[in-house]
C-alpha cells in the first residue's frame, strides 16, 4: 500500500489496559473485529466466512500494524490525549492479497482507561453503468471498458486498462453489442472514479468513445453504490 506500515504508536494483542479513571496524556485504544459486514448484506463473525487473512490498522494515516485476521484485535498503546483520531480497518482477502474491506472511525479523548472500540470491517456492490449517445459498443467481443478508480483514503488507484487487466469487463455480452454494466464488490470508504473508455484491444488499443470527467462516490457496508456514465465518440483519455 501507499501508506507505509510504520507503527507510530505501539501496538499489542488485545489483553488487559490500564484501568485508572485518572486523566492522562496518552491512553490505550482497544480495537476488535469481532464481525464482518459483506456486500450482500450479510454479516459474518468469522475471518475464513469472510475471506480475509491479514488486517492493516491505521491511526491519522500512519501505519500501526499487520495483523493476522484471527488475533481479532490489538491493543494501540500510546494514543494522545490531544484530539480526535481517524482509524482505518482494512482486511485483506485470502486469496489474491487486495483489500477487500473496510471500517473508518474517529475516537475522541478518553481518560486512563482503555478506550474498547469494535470495528466491523465491510464492503458494499459498486456498479458502473454506461451509455453511447447514439452508439453501441463498437464490438461484441473486442471492445473493453478501461477505467481508474481512486482509493481516496489508502491513495492509491485500482486500474482496469492498459496497464492492468484490460480485458476484464468486455463492453458487449459476446453475441450482441448492448452495453453490459460492470459490478463488483468494494471495501467501504470514499473513491473517485477517474476515467472510463471504450477501447478496442488487443493491439493496436483504439480508443472508442470516453468520458474524462472525475467522480466522487462513497461506499457503504451492504449497500450499491451506481454510476451512470455517458461515454462520447472519440473522446481518449488514457
């Protein structure tokens, strides 16, 4: 990931924290993950029911730790009295090592004591709807739908183009040249859908019909987020 997994703050298993109710500059932040909210609705209390191996705690941003998905916390010790704090939640699936879910929170002051917080990491059903105006898809078989989105939290960009996996999302279903809308399932947090293009490939890619214009869009823990996007003829943007 873009962000580097550099612990700030220290970090250990969940256990026991300090109990005093006296004020304190720093205290203890308990996170547990004890379920996990998939796209379709469901929610899960195991790590192998969701899918996922590893979880990546962040605290403003900087990395606190990797974590092995069945410890089912940790304890970040050393948190300051001085404000709110953002922390982010992400579980990693098992098999292909991306992020697959997510939970963002903040966590005000608190005294001595530890401060328990459970996150429930989730993911909801992203759609990408798309149109010509007055076209179909120039292809079938050979015409693909390239485009970026922009993880706005981790920072970094899932790309579906020529750089990586351009023939995933063909634009037509094979046999007809109907636009076929893309739906895949996205850890919850903020994006921007950068780019989307109708491009036919393989080489020489030709650049179709596109639309350059940037989208913000938010995803929600067992929700669908959809877009619809209009693509012109002859518009390139990759």
């Amino acid at each position: 990931m873009n962000r580097l997994l550099v612990a700030l703050v220290a970090a250990s298993l969940l256990g026991t924290g300090c109990v005093s109710s006296d004020t304190c500059d720093a205290r203890t932040v308990s996170i547990g993950w004890p379920s996990f909210l998939l796209a379709n609705g469901s929610v899960v209390t195991s790590c192998a029911q969701a899918g996922i191996s590893t979880i990546d705690v962040f605290m403003d941003n900087a990395g606190v730790g990797t974590f092995n998905c069945t410890d089912g916390g940790v304890n970040v010790t050393g948190v300051l009295n001085d404000g709110d704090h953002i922390f982010d939640v992400e579980g990693f699936d098992s098999v292909s090592g991306s992020l697959a879910l997510r939970d963002s929170f903040t966590v005000g002051n608190g005294n001595c004591a530890a401060q328990v917080v459970n996150a429930q990491p989730s993911e909801g059903t992203f759609v990408l709807s798309y149109n010509f105006n007055p076209n179909l898809c120039t292809s079938a078989t050979n015409s693909f739908i390239w485009f970026t989105i922009h993880d706005d939290i981790a920072n970094e960009t899932i790309a579906f183009d020529g750089s990586h996996a351009p023939q995933t999302y063909t634009c037509g279903n094979g046999s007809t040249t109907t636009p076929v809308p893309i739906s895949f399932a996205l850890a919850s947090g903020n994006y921007t859908l950068q780019r989307t293009e109708e491009v036919l490939y393989p080489a020489p890619p030709t650049q179709e019909a596109g639309n350059c214009n940037a989208t913000a869009f938010d995803m929600v823990g067992g929700q669908q987020t959809q877009l619809n996007v209009p693509l012109a003829d002859g518009v390139a943007c990759f």
